[in-house]
C-alpha cells in the first residue's frame, strides 16, 4: 500500500475538498452524533486516511452500494478522489441521510443518490438487489452480519470490501455465512496505517446468487448470524 500517495492525495490534490468535509462533519456533528472521532488528526487519519486505503480494489466506474453510510465513511472520501465511481448510500437514520446529502451537493458529486432505508429492506428491493458491482461498508457490525446485510446487493462476479480493524477471529466466524450467501474471500489486505492500529480489508468475492431467503430480517442478522 503506497501510504505516501494516499497522503499526497488528501494533503495535496484534493486538499480543498477534504477540508469543506472535514468542516461539514465537525458543524453537523454537533447536531447529528454522526462520529465520536471528530477532532482534525482524528478525521484525517481514522476517516479519511482508512477509507481511501481500498481505493485499488474499486474497479474503474464501477457501481457502488455502501450499507451503513453514517457519516460517509469510507464512500465521501472514495469518491472524492475517484470521481469515476457511482455511488449509492444506504442509511436507516433520516438525519445522517440529510447530512449526506448536503455533502454531496456541497461537493457537487454526481451519481451519489443516499436511501434513507434499512439495509435488510434494500437488499429484498428488486431495484436493488443484486445490482451493484461492488458493495462496502466500514465500522457498522461483524463480519458474519455484515455478509448477510451486504452480499445480497452485489451482482454475481462483483465483489463486497468490508473495512475492519484487526479481524481474524470475525473471518473464521464467517466462513458459514460467505460460503452460504454465494461469496468466497478473495483476499485479506492487511495494513496499518498512524494513529489506526491494525486495519484489515476483507474482499469476497460474489461467486453465486444469494438465496432469497436472505437477509431474514428482523434483526436475525445480528441476534441469529449465520
């Protein structure tokens, strides 16, 4: 992982954008709660510094569904230095989905559209399932959860990048539910970046189409995980 590059891009190339971001996150999170990581060194490294770190294993324009978008980590800063990447936020709370739209119309994005819908309800919505390229998610439950939440919007031959610290024993305990939602791991990446610790992105690869049956719904996912 080239760290100087990823630096250069938030300190240099876009330095302007990340800063209208890291302002908008500190008024609205006064408002919102949207992250307890709120001070400057913070935002850069644990927010910005992280969500970019996958940015190579996006494809090129490819079709991206974030689940748990919060307060748009890592899709805002993804899409700040790849523009070429389409984006679709899904966020159960009204208030994060206003604060991610007021982002992307301060930082004039085009193709990000936010949902303010549950992550279950979105993957059993034809208009979405199983239409994405990629899916992604950072910081939002365990692996085993997050497979079930998650897998179900990626097409087959697309792929689910779930950003997390340091992960082994969640991997282990999600090899019932990767194998059963129609994923394999395709690689583990792990990192560390200053002031993070140990990072790890998971990518598994959508060999088949997940069962209908899945997600369950009613907090099965996180009560009952596979």
């Amino acid at each position: 992982m080239d760290t100087a590059r990823l630096y250069g891009l938030i300190n240099e190339k876009y330095s302007g954008q990340f800063n209208l971001f890291k302002n908008l996150l500190q008024e609205y999170n006064k408002m919102y709660n949207l992250t307890a990581v709120c001070d400057d060194e913070g935002i850069f490294y644990k927010h910005f510094l992280d969500s970019i770190a996958g940015e190579e294993f996006f494809g090129k324009g490819a079709n991206v569904a974030e689940i748990g978008s919060g307060g748009g980590f890592p899709s805002i800063p993804l899409k700040i230095i790849r523009g070429d990447l389409k984006f679709t936020l899904i966020e159960s709370t009204g208030k994060k989905c206003n604060f991610l739209n007021v982002v992307s119309d301060k930082l004039g994005f085009k193709d990000v559209t936010v949902k303010n819908i549950r992550a279950e309800d979105g993957a059993r919505n034809l208009s979405l399932r199983e239409k994405f390229d990629v899916s992604c998610a950072r910081a939002v439950a365990s692996l085993n959860t997050l497979c079930e939440y998650c897998l179900p919007y990626v097409k087959t031959g697309g792929k689910f990048i779930a950003y997390k610290g340091d992960c082994d024993e969640e991997i282990k305990a999600a090899s019932n539910a990767i194998k059963i939602l129609g994923g394999k791991i395709e690689d583990i990446v792990r990192y560390e970046l200053e002031n993070c610790g140990k990072r790890t992105l998971v990518i598994i690869k959508k060999v088949s189409a997940t069962p209908k049956v899945y997600p369950r719904g009613n907090g099965k996912e996180r009560k009952q995980p596979l």
